[in-house]
C-alpha cells in the first residue's frame, strides 16, 4: 500500500470518532504527515466548532512547509458557523493537501480545492475515494 493510501486510511478511522456528536455535518478526518510520519490528527467536532482540518492544525504548531495534510473529504471554501477550512490551510502554509472526495455540497463541490491551487498548493484528489465514499455518503447533504 502507497503511503498516500495509508495516511489517507488513518484519516478515515479517525473520521469514525466524530459520530455522532459532528451531525448535521459529515463526520470528516484529517491527519498532517511530515516526513512520512504523523504529527497531527483532527476530526469534525460538533456543530459550530472545529472541523477536522483546524483540529488538526491547533495540534501542530511548528512549519508548515513540508507537511501534507491528508483530509476524507474537500476543505470547506465558504464561512458558515466556523470559518473557511481552505483559506486556514492557505494562512497555515501548507504546500500540499491529499483529499479523497470532493465535497457535493453546492456551497462547496469544488471550490475549495480552488482555493487551495489558486494559492499554489498542490492537491491531489481521489486518494482512497472508494473507502471514504462508502463511509461518508450517507451523511453528507444533511447541514
């Protein structure tokens, strides 16, 4: 298994901590890995607080530069009850995002990764897509 694969999956089994406390929003997963090992983890906690992105970032306080942030499901891109996930990860400094799925939300579904590329952060989508998908989807459309 490639090691995007694996930080990917560990991402997913966290995403499972968040039920049911997360809901009406999509229980999601994030890991930050540096040199192929992991130094945060964060989920979705409940409505209105932190999403699993600004979890894991409050863990890790060093540079960013050479982290990749591992997320289940696209960074939000739009302020509701919490701010924008994508615009944090930009501030953070962060040069590369693995995402799994994008977010079909209408607010979101793609514009979050725009975001993160328009400021040059790399991003590769799809990674672990069939497993994430088979676990979020029932509960995402519901905020």
């Amino acid at each position: 298994m490639d090691l995007d694969k694996k930080f990917m999956l560990r991402a997913l089994k966290i995403s499972r901590t968040a039920l049911p406390e997360c809901q009406p929003n999509p229980p999601v997963g994030c890991v930050l890995v540096l040199d192929e090992q992991i130094i945060a983890e964060g989920y979705t906690q409940k409505i209105g607080d932190n999403h699993a992105e600004i979890e894991a970032l409050s863990v890790y306080d060093g540079s960013m530069e050479r982290v990749t942030a591992y997320v289940t499901l696209e960074p939000c891109s739009f302020v509701g009850r919490t701010p924008a996930c994508a615009s944090t990860l930009v501030k953070s400094g962060i040069k590369r995002v693995v995402v799994a799925i994008l977010d079909p939300d209408l607010r979101n579904n793609g514009k979050g990764i725009q975001t993160l590329e328009k400021e040059g952060i790399k991003v590769d989508i799809g990674v672990a897509s069939k497993e994430v998908s088979e676990f979020i989807f029932p509960y995402l459309g519901k905020s």
